[in-house]
C-alpha cells in the first residue's frame, strides 16, 4: 500500500464531502456565521493535531538531542512554521487559527465559545473535561474528541495519516466549494474569510499536502499493517468530517 492506494480507497468519502449539501446552504451572511462558529473548532484541533505530531517527530525539550530521522524532522517542523506563523493579506504573521479568529470577529460571528475553550484549558480543565461539561454543539464535541482520541492513542502512523488525509489532502477540495462566488454573494464583507479560504487551498493543495504526503509514507514504511491502520484512520477522520458537516448543515438558519 501507498498513499496513492489509501486516497483511492478514500475516495468515496471525499465525494460525500465535496459534495455535501451544507456547501449550497451558505448563501447568507447569517447562515455563514452560523458556520464558522462550529467550523472554528475544526481549525483549532487541526492545531493540537500539528502540534502532537511536532511533539513526536521532533525534539522540544531541553537539552535538546537528535529524534527521529533528519527528513521526517524537516517535513513536520515545515508544516508547523507555516500553520502556526503565516501571515494575513497585509504581511502580518498570525497562525491559521488567529487568521479564522479575525475573519469571525469581520463576519461578526460569536466567537465566544472557542474563547471560552482556550480560557478553560488555561485554567488547567482538560479537553476531555470541557467537552463533558460545556455547551458545545453535539456535531463539535464529537470531530473534536475523534482528534483527541487519535492524539492520546499516539500511534504515530494513524496520527500522520489522520492529519494527512483528513486535513492537509482534503482541505483544498473542500475550500474550493466554500470560496466559489464568495465575494459576488457578499461584496466588502468576508475578505479576511476568504483569503483564509484561498490561503489553504495555496498552500495545503500544493507543498504542505507534498509534504504530509512524504511524512505518511516515511512513517508506514514497508509494514503492511501499518499502512491499513493508517488507511482505516483516515476513513474515520472523513467519516467524522461528514458528520460534523451534517451536524452543522442541521442547525442552520432557515429550511433544509
């Protein structure tokens, strides 16, 4: 197996998600923000989904000593400086997530639940915690322990292949609906979203999906098993980004 073979596999799934019906129901500013404001934890565990791999693939402790191989290194810490210090349409450097952030608080979205998130989690509350006891929707708290479920199971090639083919090799395709005639739909209004949408599709569709790609295929090697765990993973990642994408179609303003 390869990752040519597992995106075949995958692509189904890839179908039912490019082509979901939540795309066409975007056609207004209320049911947008409706959107972001679940879409927003997507963005913010794809975070914690880099970061585990950074954590694994790398070294972040002092003193500091060679892991891993030097190729796999480079693969994961390039990934990480351009998710985590980008910069916006003006030059500034932000992280991807800080970049959705500024485009919720443009739409005038509520961006108080993920706010509330980094607030808990800084006051020492595990995510597990907060997903319990918070008010999160059903469809988010769902995605986003599926994460943390691939995150604690820490099976390096599951995780490589969840952030790969659940993110980094999905994400252009799915932008690619979302950004068509944004701006004709809303002039003057959604600048920051769209060259946050136009951004990933860049950078993921081209040298970062290159190098995730190169990372899976590192990290199964020659053991045939691994390469089924880590295509049976990335299934669940675009099993559970169906359901959040039902989720969130489900709660939005106006009739299905």
């Amino acid at each position: 197996m390869n990752p040519t073979t597992i995106e075949h596999r995958l692509t189904p799934l890839r179908e039912q998600l490019i082509q979901h019906p939540l795309y066409r129901r975007l056609d207004s500013l209320e049911s947008l923000r409706h959107f972001t404001e679940s879409h927003i934890f997507a963005v913010w565990d794809f975070m914690s989904l880099l970061k585990a791999l950074q954590r694994e693939l790398t070294c972040v402790d002092v003193p500091w000593v060679p892991v891993g191989k030097p190729s796999t290194r480079y693969l994961i810490n390039e990934i990480v400086a351009g998710e985590e210090s980008d910069i916006d349409q003006h030059g500034v450097r932000m992280s991807h997530f800080e970049l959705y952030l500024r485009a919720m608080q443009e739409l005038r979205a509520d961006t108080s639940a993920v706010v509330n998130l980094l607030t808990d989690l800084q006051s020492g509350k595990t995510v597990r915690e907060i997903l319990t006891q918070s008010k999160l929707p059903a469809g988010v708290a769902e995605f986003v322990g599926f994460t943390f479920e691939i995150i604690e199971r820490n099976r390096l090639h599951e995780l490589a292949a969840v952030f790969t083919f659940g993110r980094e090799d999905l994400i252009p395709d799915m932008f690619v609906e979302l950004v068509a005639g944004l701006s004709d739909r809303f002039p003057g209004q959604v600048e920051t979203y769209q060259y946050y949408l136009e951004r990933h599709i860049e950078v993921d569709g081209g040298h970062h999906g290159h190098l995730a790609l190169e990372m899976v295929r590192e990290l199964c090697g020659e053991d045939p098993v691994k390469w089924e765990e880590a295509a049976a993973a990335a299934e669940d990642a675009l099993r559970h980004r169906i359901g959040l994408w039902t989720a969130i179609a489900s709660g939005l303003p106006g009739k299905e």
